[in-house]
C-alpha cells in the first residue's frame, strides 16, 4: 500500500527556513506530511515531497496564524499531529539602547504569535490526540544582553505551563529549552559568540535531541548539557 503524504501523519514547523526549524524539517521529511511556516516569501531549495510552504511573518502575530490556520483549511488538513513552534528572533546589546521596534517584534515573534497560533492550532491537535511543541531557550532564566528576547522565553515558558493545564488530556505538550545551537541566530541578533561556538550543538545534533525529547513524551526538557554550561559561563564571563 502506498505510503503517500497525503497519508502519513502531519507535522507543522515555523520557522522552517533555516537552522534548527529546517533541521527539524528535515528529520521529519518522508515519515510526516510537512506544513513548513516561514516569513520569507518562498521556502529555500526544493520543498521536501508534499509539503506546504506558508508565508507567515510573526512580527504580525494575528496575520500570520490566520495564514497557517487559512492555509491548514484550504488543504482539508483537519488532524495535527506534532506542531513546532519554533520560529525565534531576538538582538543583542544594553537593553537600554534596545529601540520599541525591537523589543515589540521580539515579543510578538517569540511569545505572542505562539499564543496565538496555539490556539487557532488546538482543535486539529486535539483531533489527532497530538502534541505542541514549544521551543524555548536556556536564555530564559535572565541572560545578560538579551533581556526582551529572555523575557519572551521566559513568557513562552509559563504558556507552556499554563497550557499543560488547560489542554491535560487533550492535547499534550512539550517545552523545549535548547541550549546555544550554531545557527546563524546570534549574527542576526548582532551577537559573536566567538570561540564559545565551538562549545555549541550543531542544529542536527539539536534537532536530533529534540526529537528524541517529544517522542519520549517529556513536558520538558532543557537540551545540550556542555552547550548550557557553556552559554552560563559565558554569560557570567560577560557580565
Ligand atoms: N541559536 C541558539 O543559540 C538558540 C538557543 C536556544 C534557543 N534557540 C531557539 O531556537 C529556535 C530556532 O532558532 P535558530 O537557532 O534555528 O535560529 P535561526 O536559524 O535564525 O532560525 C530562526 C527561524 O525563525 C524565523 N523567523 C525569524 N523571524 C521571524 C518572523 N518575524 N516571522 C517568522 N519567522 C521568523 C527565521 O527566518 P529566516 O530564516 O528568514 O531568518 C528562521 O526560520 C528559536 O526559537 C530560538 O530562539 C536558539
């Protein structure tokens, strides 16, 4: 019997065009049919077979979860299996040179488009008896130069709490903390992390972790154990 993508279980990722999100994509590739979310306009390279690319800039929370949500229901896609909220931004510096643009898209990127795309996703998750998956950030704790992008994890962090409550039994959910990971994030926050880099996990490594972390059916997990201990030195290094 073919195994089709129209058969096989369905997976979202946000923030699929690069580092951990395409990793993530990538993993899932062949065993999901892939809703892949992105602000940039096209998907980069070949979309993996059957997939479907949405535009969907967060800096415009609302806009962008009712283009997935639109997008989800033009397809007839009505079961979720596993969504990925994973799409982050962030900048780095004194907080006080940190202009109202920045810290607004921050927030609305990392905490108030996740909130939102919660629960537009929550009736297909529950048809599938599926998960949400939250991706965080060690950073959540405080971390010095990055205070709207700490305080945004440390948001999505209590929305994963406050969702494992509200959801028990209907859909479950997974908060995920990745430790630093070697994306291109921190040149796009305007950080170089210079020879701490080498402490951190490649976006495989981390996406192969994270994986592991949802289907053992953990609520939490702070992922990369010397990559964490290195950002915490590192930030104590920086203070
Ligand atoms: N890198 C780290 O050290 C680290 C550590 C802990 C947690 N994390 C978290 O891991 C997640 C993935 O980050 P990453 O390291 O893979 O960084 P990344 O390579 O920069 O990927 C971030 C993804 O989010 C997308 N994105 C950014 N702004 C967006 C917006 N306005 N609307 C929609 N999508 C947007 C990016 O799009 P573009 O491809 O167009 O840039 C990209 O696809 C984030 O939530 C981040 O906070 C990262």
């Amino acid at each position: 019997m073919s195994d089709g993508p129209a058969r096989r279980p369905v997976a979202l990722v946000t923030g699929s065009t690069s580092g951990l999100g395409l990793c993530l994509a990538r993993r899932l590739e062949g065993r999901y049919r892939l809703i892949l979310a992105g602000r940039r306009d096209r998907f980069p390279g070949p979309l993996p077979e059957g997939a479907i690319y949405v535009a969907a800039d967060q800096a415009d929370p609302h806009a962008a979860s009712q283009a997935i949500e639109t997008r989800l229901a033009e397809a007839g896609i009505d079961r979720l299996n596993l969504a990925f909220l994973n799409a982050g931004t962030g900048t780095y510096g004194d907080p006080f040179d940190e202009d109202t643009a920045s810290v607004r898209r921050t927030l609305a990127v990392n905490l108030e488009a996740p909130l939102l795309l919660s629960h537009a996703l929550f009736a297909r998750l529950q048809s599938a008896s599926g998960r949400l998956v939250l991706i965080g950030s060690v950073a959540r704790t405080g971390s010095a130069n990055l205070a709207a992008y700490a305080a945004s994890k440390g948001g999505l962090d209590a929305l994963a709490r406050a969702l494992g409550e509200e959801w028990r039994g209907r859909v479950a959910v997974s908060m995920i903390h990745p430790g630093p990971i070697a994306t291109g994030m921190h040149e796009k926050a305007g950080f170089d992390p210079k020879g701490l880099r080498r402490f951190f996990a490649s976006p495989e490594r981390m996406a192969a972790m994270v994986e592991r972390a949802v289907e053992a059916g953990r609520s939490r997990a702070v992922l990369g154990s010397a990559a964490t201990l290195a950002h915490l030195i590192g930030s104590g290094m920086r203070r």
